[in-house]
C-alpha cells in the first residue's frame, strides 16, 4: 500500500488504465478466440453432420431410384420379349465360344467401346436378335449410367451384356463366376419374388480387372408367372464419387466416404489416392465406432489418410445392408478461420492496447494536470496569491466543481483580505481621528480657543474635525463678545461709579452749576442711554451666545452617537469574522467528510484524500485568522470607547460653559436693567431740573443707590473678566485687530482723584472729562 501512495499519480493512474485495458482487451480476446474457435467446431461439425446426412440420403435415393429402375425392367415388355428371344435363341447355339469369338475376339471394337457393335455378320438367330435389341439395351445403360446390363436365363447363362467384358457367355450358376457379386446377385433374384431387387455389395470383380463393382438384380417372370430369367446391372461407381466428391459444402480439405459392413470404403474420397475404393479401413477408430454404436461425432481424430481430422458420421441402409457414411475435414482448416481471427484478435489486442494505453496516458494527463495546477492554484491561494489561472473551473466533472469550490473560497479569501485591510486602514484611521481629537478636545477643555484640526480626516471622519473646528469658531466669537461685552460693561459701570461719586461731591454745589448739571445731564442721559443701549446688545449677544452653546451640544451628541456607530461598525465587524471563522469550521469539517469518503473509496479516493487533508489545513489557517481579527477588532473597539468617553467629557464641559453663558446673560440682563433704570431717571432728572433744589436730598440719596449699583455692577464685571481669562482667544476668529482696537477702548483706569471743583467753569471739562470716557485704552486685556 506504501508503495503505491508512493508511486506518482501521472504513472500509475496511466499504468492502471493500460493494465485494465490490456486485461480486459486479452480477456476479451481469449474469451472470443475461445467462442469462436468453439463456434467453428461447431458450425463444422453441423455443416458435417448435414454434409454426411444429406450425401448419405442421397445415396439412399440413388440406389432406391436404381432399385425401382431394376424392378420395373421385370415388367418391362422389351426385356421380357428379348428374354424369351435370347433364350430361344441362345440355345440353339452348339456353344457359348461362337458368342464370345463373335462379340469378344472378333469385335471391331478396343475393350471399353465393345458396346458400338450391334451384331455380328452369321447368320444366326441370336445375331439377328442381338441386333434387334442391343441398341436399346445400349440406350439403357448409356441413359441410367450403368457399367453394363444383364440378362441370365433360369440356368444362370450370361445370355447377354451390354459392355461385353469376360464374364459374358458363361454360366453363373456353377461357371467361374459364380461366386462373384454378380453371381450372388443372380443366385438371390433366381430364387427370389417377383418384383424384389437384390444387391450385391462392391467387391472385387475380375472381369473389371479386379475393380469393385456392385450389381442389382431382379427375377423376370411370364404372364403364367413362370420364370424367365434375371435381368441384373453392374452400379455405376462414378455417380457414387459424385456423390460424396462433390466439394460443394467440403472446403478444400473435407471428403466424404462410404464404408460398408466388411469395413472396406465404397468409394475413392478426394485428395488421397492412396486409399481408393474396397480400401482397408477397419483400423480407423470412427468407423469402429460408428459400427459398435458409438458417437456418430469423433471430433478430432486420425483420419483414414493418417491426418488429424474432425470427423462425423452417420449409419444409411442400402438394399438391407448397413454402411456407415462418414465425412472427414482437417483440423487445419477448420482451424484456418480460427487462426485467422486469433491474428487478427491478436493485432487488435495489440491495437487496442496501443490505444488503451494512449488514451489512458490522455485521460490520465487530463486527470493528473488540472489536479496539479489545482495542487498549484492551492498552494498559491494559500499564499495569498490570488491572481491565479482557474480556467479549469469551466469543466463539467468533478475536477471542474474542485475549481469551482476553490475559486468561491478564493472570492471569499480575497474577500477576508480585503475586509482585514479595510478593517485595518480603518483602525488606523479611527486611531489617528480619535488621537487628533483628543489632543483638541484636551486643549479645548484646557480653554484653548486658538487650536485647529488644519489636517483633513479621511471619509467621513472629517466631518468630526469640521464640526469642532466650527464649535471653536462659534466659542471664539462667543467668548469674544463677551470679553468685549464684559470689558465694556466694566468700564460703563466703574465710569458710572466715579460719576456718581463726582455727583456726590458736587452735589454741595448744585445749585450754583445748574446750568453746567443740565448740560452734563444732557450728555449724561445721552451716555447713559448708549449704556442702555449697550447693554442690550450684551443681553443679545449674549443670548445668542446661548443659543450657540445650545446648538453645539447636539454637535457633540451627535459626535458622541458617531463614535457609538464605529464601535457598532466593530461590532458588526466582529460577527463577520465570527461567520468567517464558522465557514472556517463548515469547510474543516466538509474536508474531513471528504476523507472519510475518499478513504472508503480505497485507491481511487487517494488523490482526493490528499486534496481534503489540504483543504481542512486551509480552513484551519482561516480559522486562526479568523480568530487573530476578531481580537484587534476586540482592541479597536476598546479604544472606539475611550474616544467616545473623551468626547462625552468634552460634551460635558461644553454644558459647564452653556451655563455659565446663561448665568452672564441673566447679569448682563441685570446690568440692562439697571442701565435703563438710570436712562429713566435721568430723564427724570434733566425733566425735573427746574425743580433740583427741591429734590436735592431726594437726588443725593438717589445718587447713593445708584454708586451702591454701580459698584455691585462693577464686582460683576470683574467676576465675569475672570471667567473669561481662563480662554486662549483665536484673536482671526473674532475680527483680528479692529477688535482689539474696540476691546481696548473698555481696558479698565486706575481711579484718579477728581480735584475739588473751584467755580462752575471748571466744573464743565470735569463733566466733559468723565462723559467721554475714553481716555486710555490701549491697556484693557492687560489682565489677561
């Protein structure tokens, strides 16, 4: 088993198919040459068996049709006529020798052609009667094909014969020949019945020169049934050569021959002249078979020839006696079409394995290629390599859907890369957003109003610096107006203090600086009320500053609910890496289903349980991956956290500086208050100058509550110039230096001692002096 894991799959898939093929193209072709070979045997020994069966019954009918022929020359008038002619005839003759000289010695005619003399030149009754029917009887012969034609008288003489041979013109009674087949046949038809044939069986007959010969013999009697002679017929022994020579059926080796019951042929068979007829065949075991009941079917055996031949015979009566007609072929040619088709199964084994081996090296080599450059295209997906050529996957087969199968997890790989580098990028990212806001909103928090986000966020991520860097600009124009609006308010209500100190004092001289009092109070009610004024500006500005700090707080809710979708983002991140890492686990376990059926399938599923064993090694990395992902996202959602928190803190301290804007616009609504308080008593007072003298006390003491306000609005001016030194002001972002310029007209003076006044003209620039207030402002933000 070793040894065959060990063996490469591009020679031994190739050997397999070539040795499968060669196994079943032998097998095959054993099993066919086998079939057929037993075919042809068989198609041989039937064709035999019909051969032999047919040719024997033909034998039959040809000597049945010789017998009937005999027995109806019993009844035949000529023959009976030329009976009783020859008969009377022959014996007025002294002796036979004047017949044999006549028609033997003295015939013109060479032996063989004897028959072409009709009559002989004496002038004997029995010429003059050969002459009459010898031509007839000569048409007989010549007609039926006999070897000659015999008429015997009751004494057994040859009377007369058509051919002429020795035998004719002697008695076969007790004559020479009288133990010749001739003379048993005539023996048995003399004493036989009337209309029975009798044969004689081919034996050597020495007037034919010791040829075989076979006759056929029947009794002639009268009209008073009284018997006239015989009439017999020598077998003609070519048509029984025609009849089993006939090669139609035989091929070129078969032969069909007829044995009679001495075991001695009757006919001459074909191809071998050496065995003719009457030869000894008692040796050959098919014919003793057929004789002792045996198989008529010998199959293959030693022929009467001495060759090996397939042999079938068949038993045939003829006239009572049993001959065995036997047909013989050679093994060779019955076996030529078998060798034949054995070469040729031979060179088509040979061709097919040829083929076979061809193919399999095709097959294996479509096969064991896509395999490699599946091999390939794992160990390069592995490597994170995923530009690689998956053409393979077009295929239909079970090598198509592994390309299949590899591409989807190729895509999906691809697909975790890609996820994992955004991811990354993306932590990197939400690292550096959250850093570079940390550090503003840490300056911020410090009240840092001049730090900016300059550098732009990737993505969305900007849109987080842009919302800051406007909640800096909007607190930089708050907090401005409100320096600027606190700085003012100061400067109104610590001229307004000195003011009513001067009014104090001055109060003593009243009465003589009227007229300079209604002047001042003119322009007094003139300061006072752009105090109102001013003051309601401050309450609107800030107000509005209010309204800024209520519109940024959404902004950080709205930069808290962000960061709280990122750490959703990681979140729902995870639960991808969670999927990754359980298509992971499904993939382990599908590779592992995939060995169990590989290695059921034995040594076809070989290649296949290398290929499951490196897909579950591939899941196995996905998985710890999988699992290395999930704890940096597991990080980068701690950290999405912690930024969430610093921006909650940062949306804590912008509600801390919303309430302290509420609680300036409720003083600077105080101050407007008072501001407009004064406007009316002012007026009041410019109204009621007329009658000053009369409310001088009412004045003074008025004046007494106003210093009184006027210092209480002082404290809180001050209070609220310290609330607002804790900012850094981004000077650009709230109208550069024409806004210094503006904020310096309210930097607070040292109070100076107003001289007492010495007359009523004096008085006058005093007045005008602290009215215009504007004296040193270069210095307002000193303190700051």
């Amino acid at each position: 088993m070793g040894f065959s894991t060990s063996i490469a799959l591009s020679r031994k898939l190739p050997s397999i198919i070539a040795a499968l093929c060669v196994v079943a193209s032998v097998s095959i072709a054993v099993v066919g040459y086998l079939d057929f070979r037993q075919n042809v045997f068989q198609d041989a020994r039937k064709n035999f068996r019909i051969l032999t069966e047919s040719r024997g019954n033909s034998l039959v009918s040809w000597f049945e049709n010789i017998g009937q022929n005999v027995a109806s020359y019993a009844n035949d008038p000529t023959v009976v006529a030329a009976l009783g002619s020859f008969g009377s005839s022959y014996d007025l003759m002294i002796d036979s020798a004047g017949l044999r000289d006549a028609y033997i010695t003295n015939n013109p005619n060479p032996p063989g052609e004897r028959a072409q003399f009709d009559q002989a030149p004496e002038s004997v009754p029995y010429h003059f009667q050969h002459g009459r029917f010898h031509p007839y009887f000569r048409d007989i012969a010549k007609t039926a094909g006999y070897y000659d034609f015999f008429l015997f008288n009751r004494r057994g003489d040859l009377m007369y014969s058509v051919e002429k041979e020795g035998d004719y013109a002697t008695n076969f009674a007790d004559g020479p020949y009288a133990d010749s087949g001739l003379g048993s046949a005539f023996t048995a038809a003399r004493d036989g019945e009337q209309g029975q044939v009798y044969f004689a069986d081919f034996a050597g007959y020495e007037p034919d020169g010791g040829d075989a010969a076979a006759f056929l013999a029947t009794p002639v009697f009268d009209q008073s049934n009284q018997l006239l002679g015989v009439v017999a017929v020598q077998v003609p022994t070519g048509q029984i050569d025609e009849i089993f020579n006939n090669p139609l059926g035989m091929g070129d080796t078969g032969r069909i021959y007829a044995v009679g019951p001495d075991l001695r042929t009757r006919n001459a068979p074909r191809f071998d002249a050496a065995v003719g007829r009457l030869s000894d065949v008692s040796d050959a075991t098919q014919v003793n078979a057929l004789f002792n009941g045996g198989d008529t079917f010998q199959g293959l055996t030693t022929g009467i020839s001495g060759d090996d031949m397939l042999s079938k015979g068949a038993l045939i009566d003829v006239f009572g006696q049993t001959w065995a007609i036997i047909g013989e072929i050679t093994s060779a040619e019955i076996e030529t079409p078998v060798i034949a088709a054995r070469n040729k199964m031979i060179l088509v084994t040979v061709f097919v394995v040829g083929v076979s081996a061809f193919l399999g090296w095709l097959t294996a080599r479509s096969v064991v290629r896509p395999l490699a450059r599946l091999g390939e295209a794992m160990g390069r997906v592995s490597e994170k390599d995923y530009d690689v050529d998956l053409s393979d996957q077009k295929r239909g087969d079970e090598i198509g859907s592994l390309f299949n199968s590899l591409d989807n997890f190729r895509q999906k790989l691809r697909a975790s890369d890609l996820a994992e580098e955004e991811r990354q990028a993306l932590q990197v990212k939400q690292a550096e957003v959250v850093n570079r806001l940390s550090i503003a909103l840490t300056k911020l928090a410090d009240g840092d109003l001049q730090h900016r986000i300059e550098t732009p966020f990737d993505g969305d991520y900007d849109q987080l610096r842009q919302d800051y860097n406007r909640t800096v600009l909007n607190l930089n124009k708050t907090i401005g107006s409100v320096v600027i609006r606190s700085g003012a308010i100061r400067q109104r209500s610590d001229g307004m203090s000195r003011a009513s100190d001067d009014l104090s004092r001055r109060t003593e001289n009243q009465a003589a600086t009227l007229e300079e009092t209604a002047a001042a109070l003119d322009q007094m009610t003139a300061s006072v009320k752009s105090a109102a004024d001013g003051a309601r500006q401050v309450k609107e500005v800030v107000g509005s500053a209010r309204d800024d700090a209520d519109k940024s707080e959404p902004v950080v809710k709205d930069a808290v609910r962000a960061m709280t979708e990122i750490e959703g983002s990681s979140q729902e991140i995870s639960q991808i890496i969670g999927v990754i890492d359980d298509i992971a686990f499904q993939t382990n376990l599908l590779a592992l289903n995939a060995g169990v059926e590989a290695a059921r399938a034995g040594e076809a599923g070989r290649g296949f349980a290398v290929v499951a064993s490196e897909v579950r090694a591939l899941a196995q990395r996905s998985s710890d991956a999988a699992k290395q992902i999930k704890s940096l996202i597991s990080e980068s959602s701690g950290q999405v956290e912690r930024g969430v928190t610093l921006v909650g803190q940062a949306g804590e301290v912008l509600t801390k500086i919303a309430s302290h804007i509420n609680h300036i616009s409720d003083l600077v609504a105080e101050i407007a208050s008072g501001a407009e308080e004064q406007s009316i008593g002012l007026g009041e007072i410019n109204i009621g100058v007329t009658q000053l003298d009369k409310v001088t006390q009412q004045n003074a003491a008025m004046v007494e509550e106003a210093t009184a306000s006027n210092h209480a609005l002082n404290g809180d001016a001050a209070q609220l110039e310290e609330l607002v030194t804790h900012f850094r002001l981004d000077e650009t972002a709230i109208g550069g230096s024409a806004v210094q310029d503006n904020i310096m007209q309210f930097v607070p003076q040292p109070a100076q001692q107003t001289p007492d006044l010495p007359s009523y003209h004096d008085a006058r620039p005093a007045v005008a002096k602290v009215s215009g207030g504007g004296g040193g402002r270069e210095d307002i933000w000193q303190d700051f």
